[in-house]
C-alpha cells in the first residue's frame, strides 16, 4: 500500500478581509492565552516567593531553645548543663525530658540535677540569649566512676503566644570531651587560686619562722643559764 503525500498549500493572494479578520482574531485569542499562562505562572511564582519569605520570617521570630554541656567558666575540668534560647522571642513552659535520668558524682553532695525545679518542672518563660548553667560533673571524677556518658535531651516549649512548638531532640554524649587536646587559659578563678595558695604558704612558712625563733632563744636561755652555774661553781672552788 502506497503512503499517498498531500501538500497542503494555502494561498494567502486568495484570502478575503473576512479570512484576514479571521486568523487575525484567532492569533489574538492564542497570544492572549499564551499571555495569561505567563501571568499566572509568574503570579504562582510569586506567591511562592511570598510563602516562602513569610515562612522564613516565622521561623526566624520564633524562639529556639538548645540544651547542651559546657565547660564550667570557674572550675577546671567542670561540666556545666546548659539551656539557652537561641531564638529571637520568648519561650514559655519549657520542659526538658532526660533519657536516662542524670547521674552526677556530684548527687552525693545533696544537690542531684535530676532532681532540681529546672527539670522537674521547667522553666516558665526564657527570654531571647537567656542562658541558664547547672554545675552537673567533673570530667575526671566521671569518667572514673563508670557513669552514663550519653543522654538524649527532649525540650517541649511554646512561643510567645502559647502556640506549641515542634520538640527539639538532642544527643548529649560526653564520651566526646575526653581525648582530645586543648589549651590551658587561667582567669580571675585561677588567679584567685594562686594567691589563696601564696597565703597559705606565706602563713606556714610565718609560722616555721617564729617556732624556729623561739626554739632559738630557748636554746640560749639554756645554754646561758648552764654558763652562769658553771661559774658560780668555778668561783666557789676557788675561794675555798
């Protein structure tokens, strides 16, 4: 079977101004379309330009609260509990789950963080950049007694208008803290330290002193009075 090719020619001289009108209506009608579709390709876009820059502005005022562990600013190789509001408004009801509970070396003392208002009951509102710091270990210590050295942190809160907020998960794991270099920087603490041991060794020696003094004098009082009887004694012989 032969494919049969048919050219199909239009001849513009043979057109009519009804035909001219017509394909003249007809090629508006398709830029008009084309332009609408342009439009609202361009308004849909636009709208997700807006979205997206009011989404961006919402999570940026919202308030973002982050736990972790911090050395301790006064205490060498102290482990601080850290909560701070990294956001830019108010956090309020701010509860924090620990799993497992803390454990300190320092629960002995009578202070355990586990049982502390601050994760019993939360805080009730955390202002932008407040920042709230619990002494909760020290690294020797911990590491020596075999406690847990990883945590997992849960912060459930609310912003500024009550509304709650998706609850933020942390891993604490300090097991990261140890084995690893650093520089020594000695402050105000360390300075206070020195001095308070300068003292102290001042007192000794002040001390050491004024015994050796007095051991001195008790020694030529003796040795003084033993003279003088040794003379009397010399004296009397010599006269009889």
């Amino acid at each position: 079977m032969r494919n049969a090719h048919r050219l199909l020619a239009v001849d513009l001289k043979a057109w009519t101004p009804e035909d001219w009108s017509a394909a003249a209506t007809v090629a508006t009608a398709l830029f008009t379309v084309v332009t609408v579709g342009i439009a609202l390709a361009a308004a849909l876009y636009a709208k997700q330009q807006v979205d997206l820059a009011r989404q961006l502005r919402e999570e940026q005022a919202q308030p973002f609260v982050v736990v972790d562990f911090a050395d301790n600013p006064v205490m060498r190789q102290g482990i601080d509990f850290v909560v701070e509001n990294m956001g830019q408004t108010l956090a309020r009801n701010v509860k924090i789950i620990v799993d497992p509970p803390f454990a300190s070396t320092l629960d002995d003392a009578g202070y355990p963080l586990k049982d502390t208002a601050l994760i019993t009951q939360g805080i009730p509102s955390l202002p932008p950049r407040k920042r709230i710091a619990a002494l909760f270990d020290t690294a020797p210590q911990r590491h020596s007694a075999g406690l847990p050295m990883k945590y997992t942190a849960t912060v459930h809160f609310e912003d500024a208008r009550g509304k709650k907020q998706e609850p933020l998960t942390y891993v604490l794991d300090l097991s990261i803290r140890y084995s690893l270099l650093s520089a020594t920087e000695y402050g105000l603490s360390d300075a206070a330290e020195a001095l308070r041991n300068i003292s102290t060794t001042l007192k000794e020696t002040g001390r050491d002193m004024r015994g050796e003094f007095r051991r001195r004098r008790e020694t030529e009082r003796d040795t003084t009075a033993t003279d003088g009887g040794d003379s009397s004694n010399a004296g009397g012989t010599a006269t009889a």
